[in-house]
C-alpha cells in the first residue's frame, strides 16, 4: 500500500498526484464494475479515516463521515462509471479517476 498523504488522498485540497498502486491505476473500461466498487469503497475508508486520523476536519468529523458513506454508495459509484463509460476520452479514465471525481462531488453535500 502506498503511504497516504496530502497529494494522493482523495479528499484533501492539495496538489492531487493519485495513487499509484495498480488497483487504482485500472482502466475504467477494463475493469469490471464490482472490482471498482470494491476499490472505491476500500479507498473512501482508507482517506477519509487518514484525513480524521490526520486532524484535516477539524471539528468537522461528522461532515467527513458523511462525505465518506456517500462516495461508498453503490449507486453513486455505478453512476460516476456509467457517465465515464459515455464519455470521451473514456479510455484514459481510471479507478483512481473515479474516487477523485465523486470525492470532489461530495464536498458539496450540504
């Protein structure tokens, strides 16, 4: 497992350089849709415990929370994949691509 820090986890405001471990650097379109849910959901926990373990909320541990359980949603995930899928470049997209993309949605949850 890489070490997490502010430049590859998905949730932070820095200089985003990913994660490099191949389960992240996939293709979305040569990866089957349960390996990127379960990739997703794995990498939601592992950031979003860092950011708390970290003191990134601050007093905002439950707005984490609740940024964490929505990017786990299937439903959420299946739908970031699909618009993926029906997009151009499509081909270049990856797993990786997909937890920054709803990660990025989430900070929006009221």
């Amino acid at each position: 497992m890489t070490e997490i820090n502010d430049n590859n986890n998905c949730f932070t405001h820095a200089i985003y350089h990913g994660r490099d471990e191949e389960e992240f650097t996939r293709l979305v379109r040569d990866t089957p849709i349960e390996e990127i849910i379960t990739s997703v959901q794995k990498r939601v926990e592992e950031d979003g415990q860092w950011c708390i373990d970290n003191d990134r909320v601050g007093d905002n541990e439950d707005k984490m929370r609740q940024m964490m359980e929505w990017v786990s949603r299937e439903v959420n995930i299946r739908q970031c994949v699909n618009w993926i899928l029906d997009k151009e470049p499509a081909a270049d997209r990856t797993v990786d691509f997909v937890c920054r993309d709803l990660s990025n949605a989430s900070k929006s949850l009221g």
